[in-house]
C-alpha cells in the first residue's frame, strides 16, 4: 500500500527540551492511524510540523511520497492536508457556510461572494461523505457533535484528502462518538486518510486501523489493534497499567460544605441559562454534574466562584452566604477551582511557573509577606508543587506555555489542593492529558475528599464522573433534571440522560 504520508527521523527541539527525537512514522493512504502517547510525548509537537505550523530542526517529511517543507499551514492545506483543532475554530454568531467558507471566499466579478456556488459546493462536500448539517443555521445554535462536523466539513471543502484529528472525542457523549466514529469509516471509505490523536484507548481500539505510540519523544511501537489490549497500549505510553478513576469507600459526612439554593442565571438574550438550580455538596463528598455542554455548566461554575451573577437564588460557603462576595474573597475564604480551559482562565502562558503558581493566592502567605508579594515564598512553593504533583519541568523558572498540556494542568491542580480548599470546583479536570496525567489528578481528589474536601465535578469524561462522584446531577438545558447513582449507571445510559431522552 502506498504511503499518504512518511516522517523520517523527525526531531524538534525547544529550550531545555527535546520534544521530537528522531521521530518515525509511516502511514498508508486510506487508514485510520492513531497516534497515542502521554503529555509531553511529543504528539502535538508532530502534528504541527506536520501541518506547517512548526518546522523540524531534523528530518524529512514526504506526501504521497514527494518529499515536502511546509513553512505554513497554507502549504499543509495546498498539500491536501486538514486540521481539526481540539478546540473548535468557530464563530458562534455565524452560519455555518460563513464559517466553513471564511478565508477561501468563491468570488464573482467585483470580489462578491458567490454565496450560491459556496453552498451548492458545501453541500456537494456534505453529501459526498455523510456529513449534512443546514448551511445557513448558525453555529451557536449547534450541538456539540454538529459543531465538530462543521470543523471536519470546514477542511474537507478546502479539498484535504488527509485529516488530522486532534482529540475529537474529547467533548462528546458516547452517541455522538458512535457518529463521529461513522463518518470517519463513510471518510476512509471515500479514500481519505486521518491521523488520530486520541487518550482514550478503548476508543482508539475501536476505530483505528494502524496504532503509532510516542513516548518521551520518541517512537516506541507501531502495532494493530487486534494485537494490543489498553493494557498493553497503556504500558507501551507510560509504563504502567491503565489507571481508573473507581472510588470504592465513602468518606461523605454531615457536614454542609456548599449550598446552592435556586440560582437562575440569565444570558444577554433574557433566557434562562441556569433555571432554578439548588444543589448540596457535603465535605468528603463528590457531585458530578453531567451534561452535553452548553446546557448551564459553565454559567453554573461561573456564579459559584463570583465570575457571572445570578438573578436569583443564594450560596453558602461553609455556613456563610457568599452571594454578594467578590471572586477574591471567595477565593479566599476556601474555594478552589480548576477551571475548564487551562489557558484561557488558568495560566499566564508567558509567565513563569512560580508566578503562575501564585494565581488566585497571591494576596496570602506563603505568596505575600504582608501587602508586599513575596517571590521567594512564592518559588518554594512552585518547587513543592512541582516535586509533589510530579509537574516535569527543567526548572521553574520556564514559561507555562513551555510545558506540555498534562504538566500545565498538573501545575494547576497543584495550585489548587496546596491551598487546601474547603471546596473544589473541578471543571474538566483531565481533559486532553494522557492517562498518566490523569490518574495523578484522580489520586490527588481522591486523597484531599477523604481529608474532608467537598468537590464539585463537572466533566465531559462519563466513566471519570462514574468513577470518582458519590452522586450525579443530570443538568439539561439549565435545569438539574436527574439524580443519578454512579454504582448503577452505566456511560450510555448517563449519555442519553445528557442529551434529553430519558428526560
């Protein structure tokens, strides 16, 4: 079989670091090709290079067997070669034809836009590969799934035969992945090639044709399927069996840690984005909030930590109404939060790690010294963090933006249980870090519930809320419309709570 693409000896280095050593991987035109490995193995590193965004200090890259130098994802795309980022590259207040055409308008005389070739060619890439979506419905109004195949139709119509999807799975219920899944065979059956970046090995069994594992940089193994077990892959990443996030002993007390009693949010439009919420977490206990996002968690999270205001409604901390306080004073008074995008809320990516280890505390010893910052108090801290949280770095004084995602987030949990919260607001806590990274962060919540810390968990990885909450919260369109045990659900049937049908 001819090879789509084939690195040789790839290798990319940053200060400090050497994130591509003498990398090899050969993929055949027309399969599914996974490409595991845990943070900081390289991965993302690789498909950069790969789709122009970074150039390798070593090494030769051939597509469809001509040897090519990207120096722009412009070259990747001319190439035939598409990228599907893990965070959707969408404007919300467009349609979805704007969105797809946006940067390769068809134009008529005068520079118009042909809007009716662009749709009729939209529609033309839609139906060739089973991925029809309205072309003028816009974008917000879109489920989670219709977006991501908004993303996959967006590089299709720029006439990429090569797709690089990068964690696609990450946001979806265990439905839409059954569809992802589909239109990525109904792809590879209409000759496409895809490169597939994936941490959940049960899923990369499933789908993939051909699996390449990347570890500390490098090459490890190229294998089948049908070959490995997630045992197998787990131990080929990280050198240990896969970790799983099971709680198998209650530490849940009486005691009263966060009470939220009929909170309504309301949106820029008046309606009603959190609808008459009152929930109790008790220390030593975790509540999972399931649901497809979109439906309230987020402007949920946000009135709990002081970020957005309610309409309606009131929260207690520890006994004490904190509905009026500011962000800092809840901060301070004993909440934590790991917020759902690491870079957006939760690092200055330009600042050190010390610094960054500081965010949200730095008014209280061992960050302050009085009203001054106290930098030294502040990097004794980081080196805690870093040794105790395992946050593998040169040293502490490189930028955030130097780490790789699992470490990023690593540093932030950190963060986070040093100060030692009354209650957590853990927002997507593992979300797109390998299953090394992930266990870490499931011990760490596992450790400080059972010293007494209530957590509230919102995540998007069904057996991470099965496995680490005492009880789950169904929340659909702004409302907590289930109470869900987690020792008799099961994945599929939490998705279909998620998405209304058993509503």
């Amino acid at each position: 079989m001819a090879l789509a693409i084939e690195l040789k000896g790839i290798t990319k280095r940053f200060p400090g670091v050497v994130a591509n050593d003498d990398v090899n991987l050969a993929v055949e035109q027309g399969e599914i090709h996974a490409i595991c490995g845990e943070n900081g193995a390289g991965k993302s590193t690789l498909m950069k290079i790969l789709y122009g965004m970074q150039a390798a200090d070593e090494g030769t890259m051939s597509v469809n067997g001509t040897e090519v130098k990207f120096t722009s994802p412009a070259d990747a795309i001319a190439a035939g070669i598409g990228m599907v980022h893990q965070h959707f590259m969408l404007a919300g207040n467009l349609s979805v034809l704007e969105n797809v055409i946006l940067g390769a308008e068809p134009t008529v005389g005068g520079g118009i836009i042909d809007r009716a070739d662009a749709k009729r060619h939209l529609t033309e890439v839609g139906a060739a590969y089973g991925l029809e979506i309205d072309p003028d419905e816009f974008v917000e109004e879109l489920e989670v799934g219709e977006r991501q195949r908004v993303e996959i139709i967006k590089v299709l119509y720029r006439g990429a035969k090569i797709l690089i999807l990068d964690e696609p799975t990450a946001v979806l219920v265990p439905q839409e992945v059954d569809e992802l899944f589909r239109n990525m065979r109904e792809l590879k059956a209409d000759g496409a090639t895809i490169l597939f970046i994936d941490h959940k090995l049960e899923e990369v069994l499933e789908i993939a044709d051909t699996i390449t594992v990347l570890r500390q940089g490098r090459t490890v193994a190229s294998v089948k399927p049908a070959d490995v077990s997630t045992g197998d892959l787990a131990e080929l990443m990280v050198g240990s069996e896969l970790p799983t996030p099971e709680t198998t002993e209650s530490t849940v007390t009486d005691d009263v840690a966060l009470s939220i009693t009929g909170l309504t949010v309301r949106d820029a439009d008046d309606r009603a984005v959190v609808d008459d919420v009152s929930l109790r977490i008790r220390r030593g206990e975790v509540v999972g909030i399931a649901g497809v996002e979109g439906n309230g968690q987020t402007e949920l999270v946000e009135a709990i930590i002081g970020t957005g205001r309610p309409e309606t409604g009131s929260i207690e901390l520890m006994g004490n109404d904190i509905s009026q306080q500011s962000v800092r004073h809840r901060r301070s008074n004993g909440i934590g939060y790991i917020p759902q995008d690491r870079h957006e809320e939760g690092l200055l990516l330009e600042s050190p790690l010390w610094a960054n280890a500081a965010l949200g505390h730095q008014m209280k010893p061992p960050y302050a010294q009085g009203i001054w910052f106290n930098r030294q108090g502040a990097q004794s801290t980081t080196e805690h963090i870093r040794e105790r949280f395992d946050v593998r770095t040169p040293d502490i004084h490189v930028a955030a933006l130097a780490l790789s995602g699992g470490n990023q987030q690593k540093l932030i949990v950190g963060r986070e249980m040093t100060a030692e919260p009354d209650v957590l607001i853990a927002s997507h806590p593992t979300r797109g870090i390998d299953v090394g990274a992930q266990a870490a962060v499931w011990d760490h919540i596992r450790g400080a519930r059972a010293e007494g810390m209530a957590t509230l968990l919102i995540s998007a990885d069904l057996d991470e809320l099965i496995g680490l909450s005492d009880t789950i919260l169904v929340m659909y369109k702004g409302r907590l419309v289930a109470e869900l045990d987690p020792a008799s659900i099961t994945p599929r049937d939490l998705g279909s709570y998620m998405t209304g049908a058993e509503v």
